[in-house]
C-alpha cells in the first residue's frame, strides 16, 4: 500500500495525466511525470518532470529511482522503456495489459477468447489476406491498423472491392485488422477500475456522439434500459478480471437493438469520464490512483445526471472563447488543460454540465460550448 505523502510516477504529459496528477495532489500524492515535451499539461501541476523521449532508458531509470509506483496516460509507450520501470517499481497496469490493448488484432483476439462479443473481424498483413477478409466478411467494412490509431486515425472504411489496393496503400502496408461495418443504434463506454486484491468499482455506461471520429458530447446516464445497463458493466468486469486489471479501464462498447459488442478497450481514464470529475462521488482519476496506490476503491455512484462537450483548438478560430459566458452558467464546469497552442482538432479542455436529466445536462452544456464562440450573440 503506497499512502498519501509517497510519490506517483505517470508515464505521459497530456491532459489525463494532468487530470491525475489534480486528483494525486489532492490526496497529499507528490507526483513525476515523465513526457518528451516541457510546459506539458500534466507538467504544469506535477511536482517534478523529466522532458525525454519516451525510448530514452537512462531517463526512464531516473524517473523510476524517484517515485513509488508508475502509471501511465497513454498506451503507446515502447516495451522496453516498461520493461526498465518495471525492474525498478511497481507498474500498473502492467506492461502485459499495455500490450494487449495496444495492438487492435491482439485486442479482438483477447476479447473474442474470452467469450466477449465483438464484431466479426479478420487479420491483413497483405492485400491477398484483404482481398480474403473481404470475401469473407462482405462490404462495407473497416480496414484499421493494429497499432498507433485513435481519435479515426489508422482507418479506413471500405464500400467497394473496388477500393482494396487504395486502401491497403493508405494503410501504408503495416498490420491490419479488418472489422465488419456495425450498423449501431448509439455507443457507449463502461469504465471500471480494478484493485490488486480483486475488487471492482463500475461505473454507469456512458453514451457518446462523435463528430469527424472525435468524441464530441457524452451525457450519464446512458439512454438504455436497465437490463443493457447491467450487461454492459457486467462485460466491463469480466473483461478488467480476465485481464488481471490493476487500475482503471474503458470499454468501448455499440448498442446494436438489445445487444452489445465491444468496441475497444483502454487501459487508462478515457475521454468519456470526464464528467466523473464533477458528478460522480469519486472520479475516474482518484479511482486510477487508489487502484495503482493499493487502497480501497471509491464510490463510483452518479450523483447527479451530467454531460460533457469537448473543446477542440477550433474554437479558437475566431478569436479567444468567451469563458465568462459560459462560467455564467449554473451548473456548468470548465476544464482547460494548459495547452498554449489550439490547432484545429487538438483537445484543449472541456465543459460539464450537471442537471436533474441527462437530456437536461446535455442542453445546457452545448449551450455553454456555443456561448463561448466570439461570434455568438446571446
């Protein structure tokens, strides 16, 4: 057990390890961050950084010697540098998490393994093996790279036998997975944290909208119904058990009629749990530290229906956003992540809403998001 006062290390300067770092220092954690970049968002808060490439081992030593125990924000930190840390102090989740839910094929072959639904899916490394895949499971379809894809990064969808050698080409000829087209009713996320000894903490599905394969609103509850709601945190707890979790993890999950398959997992606080923050007894944050400290879970109950709107570098576009217009609002949150430079895209922060409906929270908050724009009149 490594109690307040001790030293957290999180690999990853972005704006979860910021999230996590507010919720460590909180607690009386002092925390290291380990990120390529200075001024980084989780940086600015954290006690003490070391700027360095991620495959840099020496640096990755140092960080290690520091700290207690090491978490990280992100899933694409190189084997080696895991492995290093790893020989020094406790890494949670472990690197073996880390590489099953890095790669999507060893991802889909995990989850189908362990009798979780996920959609019908095969393995290319050629554009023979596409051509095969294609034959099998039919058009359309969704060609992804096994590694280093997120936010619609790493696809490409496929309406054509037509478009199989443009495809393969954009997939830049690496190892790929193709999945079969779902036709969902709406998606959502389950995050469930996992302590050492084996207790889990879930909380309530979370349902998302995406814009240009970014997530842009997320409101709690989700809008099933009661039987769905206990599936889905059923198959997140299968899947954080199955995988030995220690930490917290999401799963990605479409709502196909009364069914549900899942999508992709992290292994870390995801996008969608922002709200935890503020609606949420303890957030997904807190939960990350008291999983990978080795104490008691906290209570992952909703307090009060809630919705999240992300605020891309678009906003920016016109001119600096009108924070006091939306800080006007009751029940509204802001969340900026120190980012200094707002490309379009680029997730700079975000707004939460609470209200007594999700319905009601997610109107206000998108209300909040477009009073921030300079060239709205209120």
């Amino acid at each position: 057990m490594i109690l307040p006062g001790r030293t957290v290390g999180i690999v990853g300067g972005g704006q979860l390890g910021r999230m996590f770092t507010l919720a460590a220092r909180r607690l009386g954690y002092r925390v290291h961050a380990l990120d390529p970049m200075q001024d980084c968002p989780t940086g600015q808060v954290a006690d003490h950084e070391i700027n360095a490439p991620y495959d840099d081992l020496p640096a990755a030593v140092r960080f290690a010697r520091a700290v207690d125990v090491v978490t990280f924000e992100f899933e694409n930190v190189p084997a080696e540098t895991l492995a290093a840390i790893e020989r020094l102090r406790p890494v949670h989740p472990a690197p073996s998490v880390l590489h099953t839910t890095r790669h999507r094929l060893r991802e889909k072959d995990f989850l189908s393994h362990a009798g979780i639904p996920v959609a019908d899916y095969r393995p290319v490394r050629s554009l023979d093996e596409l051509r095969r895949a294609v034959a099998e499971l039919g058009v359309p379809g969704i060609l992804k790279t096994a590694e280093l894809g997120y936010d619609g990064k790493g696809q490409v969808r496929i309406d054509s036998t037509k478009q199989l050698a443009r495809a393969w080409r954009a997939a830049r000829g690496v190892e790929c997975v193709l999945e079969a087209l779902v036709p969902f009713d709406r998606e959502i996320s389950v995050v469930v944290a996992r302590s050492a000894k084996g207790q889990v903490a879930c909380y309530e599905p979370f349902e998302n909208e995406h814009r240009n394969h970014i997530l842009d609103v997320t409101r709690c509850p989700a809008g099933i119904g009661p039987s769905l709601r206990e599936e889905a945190q059923e198959l997140a707890t299968r899947i954080a058990q199955r995988i030995r979790l220690v930490g917290v993890l999401c799963a990605e999950m479409f709502v196909v009629g009364n069914r549900l398959l899942v999508n992709e997992l992290a292994p870390r606080p995801h996008n969608s749990g922002h709200l935890t923050i503020d609606a949420c007894v303890t957030s997904q944050f807190e939960q990350q530290l008291r999983a990978v400290c080795g104490l008691a879970l906290g209570d992952p109950s909703l307090v009060r229906p809630a919705a999240m709107a992300n605020l891309l570098g678009d906003l920016w576009q016109a001119g600096e956003p009108r924070w006091h217009r939306a800080l006007a609002m009751p029940g509204v949150h802001l969340h900026l992540y120190g980012k200094s430079e707002p490309r379009p895209g680029r997730k700079m922060g975000h707004l939460t809403a609470c209200a007594d409906t999700a319905d009601e929270a997610r109107r206000v908050v998108l209300a909040a998001r477009r009073a921030l724009n300079c060239n709205t009149k209120l």
